[in-house]
C-alpha cells in the first residue's frame, strides 16, 4: 500500500521503517523537502521510500500516519493540503504535549476537546483514527518486545470501516487482535490524549519507556 | 486506628465498611450530622463506627479518607475546618468529575493543576496522599477480586512517611507491595485524574468496572 509518514522524528522513522519492512511503499513528508532526517531515511531504505514536502507526501499515500510532534499537527496538515487528505485516513499517533513552559509539558488541548477530534473537525472529509498514542514507539511497531506482546492497545474514530483497516495495519504490526480495543467515536481521543501525563509518571518512577498497560478483569 | 470517611456516597460506604472489618474506628462525616446513608452505615456497623459533620468527624480521625465527590471536596473540607485537619494525612480518592454540563464529565480541574494539589495548597499543613482514584470503589478494598489481586495502584504526595502509611493501608486493603507505585509529589495527582476520561471510556467500552490496569515491561 501507498502510505504517507508525515514528520521525520524518531517516530516517524520508527513507523516508517515498520512500513516498509512490511513491504508498503512510504513517503516521509516534512515542512522542507530536503529535510535531512528524510533523505538519512530515504538512503537507508533504497528504493523502498521516498521523501517530500508534507503535500507530496499526503498526495502520495492511500493512507496518512501522522507522526508530527501534537503542537505542530495542524499547521503540517494545513501544508499537506486538504484536497490531498480528503477521503483518505488520517491515523493519528501524535500527543499534544506542550513543553513551552518546560518539563512536565501540559496539553495544548484538553478535558473537553483533543487533538483528534480537532483534525476531525478541520478536515472533516477524512477519516481519522486516533491509535497508537498511549506508548514508546518501540512498541508501537514491536508489542512482542514486551510481556509477549500481551498488552493493550486503543483506537477511537467515527468510520467503522477506516477502525477496521487501521485494526488490520495494528496486526501486521504484531498487535494481537483481542488486545485492539475499539473505545467508540472521535470523542474518545480526550482519554487517550490525558492518560499522557500518567505514562509521563509512570516512565519518570520507573525509568523505563519500555512498558505499558495491560487491562485485566 | 481512629479514621474520618468524609462522603457517605458508594465509595465512602465501601472504605468504612473496609475499615470497620479492618478494626478500625470510623467516624463517617458529611454536611449534616443526620445524613440517612451515615446512619444506615452506623446502624449497620453497630458499635464500630459512628457519624457526625464534616467537622465532627475531622476532629476525631487520625486519618482523614476523602470520599467525597471531587467538585464538592474543597468545600466539605472547609466545612471539616482547618484546625481539625492540620498535621494530619488525608488520602484522598476523589475525581473532579463535572457531571452538570452531561455526559461525558469534563474536569472541573485539569492540565496544569489538579485537585489533590489544589487540597495540599488549600490546607498547607495536611499531608496529602492521592491514592486509589483509578478503579471502581469495589476493586479498591479487594484487588483480589479480579487477576489474582495483580494489578497497579499508585500514590503520590509530598510527605515520604505519609506514603509509607498509605502504603500500609492499602495493603491492609489486599494491595501487593510490589504493585503500589509511588509516582512522586503531589504533582503527579494531575496524570492519575487525568486517567478518568481513559478509564470511562473503557469502562463505556467493555460495560465492565471491575477492570484496572497492569503495568507490564
């Protein structure tokens, strides 16, 4: 499949590689096309991704992960142009920390509104899925890495049909499918965008990104 | 121990029902010492627990539980007074949930404060503890009715000894040591309410509140 990375950060470039590992055709877009960190990754994985301005790369892919840092996104989305995004699924990774004010950051948008359903709402003939956000990036792409890969992972999105494809892409991650939980409409990104400040805790007591939760009953 | 339960809601009636068979004094508090829940739970717990005001009740625990409703709790802990909780730990187990604008609740405080902060600024010389907000109130005195009782609490506080002795109640309680997590100061209260649109929305999710979390690594 046609997919386009947008942001080149390590999240990016984790995602990315996944990507292409599994045989997609990427676009790495950010805010210049000669970014360096796209051209390392293009090198890195020749003639398997290409790399481009956030509107190459949304008119290139069938599907759009966006990897942009949360206080960025809209502003990357506007440069990726509605017209390229429209109809197509957004899957949204991205967490709106603010470190403005420095450490802990606090959320940009909050409690009656996320960052999910803002893109929703200023690109509304595209379908996002909020995914992925509640964890390290290593095991985004690699759940096996801990507790046999049993932990979960959570979608929110108002296109049942876009949930069931990004629920596939979760799979070919080695996510295991009881362990997608489907948490309902776009609305649901407001949890998933405030458990940030407890996994922020949770990494700082530990010291250890490496972890996540698993639900039990 | 002699302990106050402030709130004779769900949650209060499950810590003092606890606390009673535990051994301890209870003096269930709230705005008016002819409450009908307080003198059921009284009635009940014949010669084991006794009820009065906020303030009775402050005045006689060692201990103060704050089981109050989050948007109610700055006020009942006025009305509890100043003197009566001074030097004392109260753990505090409530949200800031704000119902009055419908479902879901927003937070009445959020983002760069928190309600456990807000009472440790409030009433200076108290030591608060944020504990057990992220669970149903059954699974809180009983962790071992779901997974074996292996599932994740935390704390937070600024009083290193106030912890410890939180610590030792909620094993009293079933917790396991090794699953108490102390996340830092009172600061860190901010993450564990900020994890109730989360847990909501599981909870919507799955139409089951007897879950928690596990933290795996």
């Amino acid at each position: 499949m046609k997919i386009a990375v947008l942001g080149t950060g390590t999240v990016g470039e984790t995602i990315g590689s996944k990507l292409v590992e599994l045989g997609h055709s990427i676009m790495m877009g950010s805010r210049i096309a000669t970014n360096e960190k796209a051209k390392t990754f293009v090198t890195k994985h020749n003639g398997k991704a290409n790399a481009g301005t956030f509107s190459d790369a949304a008119a290139f892919g069938e599907i759009i992960f966006n990897c942009t840092s949360g206080v960025g996104t809209l502003d990357a989305l506007k440069l990726a142009g509605e017209n390229n995004l429209n109809g197509k699924i957004i899957i949204d990774i991205s967490n709106p920390l603010d470190f403005s004010k420095g450490m802990p950051p606090s959320l940009s948008i909050v409690n009656t509104n996320s960052l999910g359903e803002e893109i929703q709402k200023t690109f509304p003939a595209t379908k996002v899925v909020k995914a992925l956000n509640t964890m390290w990036c290593g095991l985004m792409v690699n759940p096996g890495l801990i507790n046999g890969g049993d932990h979960n992972t959570f979608i929110a999105g108002n296109d049942p049909d876009a949930k069931l494809k990004v629920k596939e892409i979760l799979k070919s991650f080695g996510w295991i499918e009881k362990n997608i939980l489907d948490l309902g409409d776009i609305t649901k990104a407001r949890g998933l965008e405030m458990y940030l400040p407890l996994w922020l805790s949770i990494y700082g007591a530990t010291s250890n990104g490496a972890f996540n939760i698993k639900l039990v009953k």
